[in-house]
DNA sequence: TCTGTTGGTCAACGCTTGTTGGCAACGGTA
DNA sequence: TACCGTTGCCAACAAGCGTTGACCAACAGA
C-alpha cells in the first residue's frame, strides 16, 4: 500500500521524541522545537511531515490498550487480569502517561482519550457485564479506578501509591474491578 | 495581625480569576495576562502583589477539603458520607478541577496535591482504619478512587461517567472506599 | 546526462509570554 | 500645605513560540 519512504527514520525519530516529550511535559510545554531537537533535525521538517503541532500530537498519541480477550477466561480472575494488564502497559509505555497528561488540559486530547475509551474499553464491558445496555456506565466506572490508580501512582506520585508493590495493587483494586464489571447490584 | 489595605479588593479579584483561569486551563494556558484582563487590572498589578506566575498559583490553590469527622459516625456509613462529600466539593468549588488540571502537568501542582494528601486525608484513614499503620496505603486507595471519579466526570467528560446520577455514582464508590478504608484484607 | 522529486537546513516572520521600570494620581499624616 | 507610601497604568523588554518560504544536496527515472 504505501511504498516506504527514505524519510521513514526521521519520521519515526520525531514521533519517538513527540511521544516522550508529550508524556514527560504535557502539550504546551512539549515545544516543537525541543522535539526537533530531541530528533536531531530542523524544526521545519517536523511541520512538513506532520502538518502542525495538533497534527503531530495526532500522531504521536495513537493508542492502543491491547486488552485481552475476557470471554475467554473465568469471571472470577477478571478483575486481576484487567488491572494487572493495566500496570504493564503503564509502565512499559508512557504514551498512556502523556495521554492522561494532555488529555486533563488539551481538549484534543481529552477527545483522544474518549475516543480510546469508547472504542476499545466499551466492547471489553459489554462482552462481560450482566446486562450490556449499562456496559458503558459498568465500564466507566472500571475506567474511574484504574485512572484514578494511574493518576496516584505513575503522574502525581503520592508517596503511598508508589512505594506499594504490584501485587498488592492487583489484590486491592481486582475485587473492585470486578464488582463494577459484574455485579447485579451496586 | 494584618492591617487592611485599600488594595484588597483588587487582590481579592486577582485571586478570583487566577483560580477561575487556572481551573479551566491549566497552569501554562491561563496567562498572566488572561487573568489581569478578568480582574479588570494592568498585568503588572499581579506581578507587584504575587511576585511572580509561581507566587500566583501558589496563593491562588490554597485548599481545604472541609473533610468531615468520620470518627462520629456508623462505620457503616462511612464510604457513602466521604463520596458523597467529594461530589459535593468538586461540584462547587473549581479549585478542586484546577488543582487536578495542574498537578498533572506541573511539579508545584503536584507537590500541592501530595501535601493536601497528606495534611488532610491522612488523618482522616488513620482514625478510622484498622491498623493505623498502612492508614497512608488505605488513603491513597480511597484517593485513587475518589480522583479517578473526579478526572472522569469533571475533566475528561466520559459520558457515562458523567451521565450517571450522583446517587448512583454514591452507590457504586461508597462501597469501594469503605472497603479500602476500613477491610481487614484486600 | 539531464531533470524533477525528495530530504534537509537556514533565517526569518509575527505573535505571545512573563517580567520590569517609569510615571501619574490618590490618600493619609505631619 | 507639603510630604510620602500606596495604587494603578503604560510602554517596553528579551525570550520563546509555531510557522513559513527560500535555498541547497542527494537521489531516481528518463
């Protein structure tokens, strides 16, 4: 389909830097410029490939949150996979910090992380939860405790969130998980 | 101990829209200048009585949680009377937004954020929870929460999150927040 | 070998930002 | 009345921003 390019290296550094940038500083302190920097090239190449800032982030923040396949696995191990998937990916990719990061004051990227959420969280809920008219609600509210997690832990660091281990993080948030996803009743 | 001045009107209105632009934007986009502008004042007026855009946001995220004394009442009520609490808070004070929005991309905001962390909610779980000990885990479980609802229903606007009633948002978390307050185990 | 396309740099643009210092009006106090 | 600290506005600064267009070097196809 699309014929490789010898700009393809560029290309990648850039988005490799926009992505850690993005994650480290947010939208508006990640500058174009220190981007560019970070890539080793011109300021003005990364307009041309990209278009503009919006355009650049655009790029650099696709996401994908790999989520297994739930059907597939008893429903009382739900919660601990889905959290404990959670915690890989957090701290294998820091896209999804720079996406919590921009998405609180960039409304691009609170867009983004809508989109996220509806396209890939919503299927995972309504394949589970006991009625799939309320999957959305069932899967916001996994998605509430598992960012609100995220927030404490990887973004603000509070002292608590931090130094407790990933196994004590699964055995407490999985229950919770699992009742939002599962359960009858509140 | 401090004598008024005549210029506490115009501090007063500084303060107003610094945490009303804050809120809405975050700590790089709500511009000195935006903020005079709101106040109806020449931008150096801010510089003069804040010393600088940190010195601002400083004085302008001062924060009370206003917690209640969770020590007078049933055990069994507790989670219910903390979220319940939380909503009301963020519903109507922005600061609260405004803390969240810069403690995301700002090293001040964040440190702001632990220290209301732990001036505020550590006391809080170290009376109620089993062990006074982990009372710091425990808080920063029901922190995890409690933020995670807050940056789902006020920041990033998922729509089920924010279409949810506040009662049933109260049924769901309240349990939750009990459990991480007050459970023996996980 | 010539020619058009691509990858890349350089210098500058217009604009906004935080911040500064000078200067005029005001308001108590002596 | 004369004075002095306070309050406020104005104009400007240097720096940094996103963005643009001219220009050169390397390549690919004829």
């Amino acid at each position: 389909m699309t014929v490789p390019r010898r700009s393809d290296a560029t290309r990648a550094a850039i988005l490799e830097a926009a992505r850690e940038r993005f994650a480290a500083e947010g939208y508006e302190r990640a500058t174009i410029r220190s981007i560019a920097r970070d890539a080793g090239i011109d300021p003005s190449m990364v307009m041309r490939y990209y278009g503009n800032k919006e355009g650049l982030f655009a790029a650099a923040s696709e996401i994908d949150l790999r989520l297994p396949d739930l059907g597939a696995l008893p429903a009382t191990h739900m919660g601990a996979v889905l959290v404990s998937h959670f915690l890989d990916r957090w701290e294998q990719d820091d896209v999804l910090t720079g996406m919590l990061r921009v998405g609180v004051t960039n409304e691009a990227g609170a867009e983004r992380m809508r989109s996220v959420f509806r396209a890939q969280l919503g299927p995972i809920a309504a394949g589970v939860c006991p009625d799939p008219a309320d999957a959305p609600r069932r899967a916001a509210l996994a998605a509430s405790q598992i960012l609100g997690m995220a927030l404490a832990r990887y973004v603000l660091r509070l002292p608590p969130a931090v130094e407790m281990s990933r196994e004590e993080v699964v055995a407490w948030l999985a229950p919770t998980v699992q009742r939002y996803l599962t359960a009858e009743e509140p």
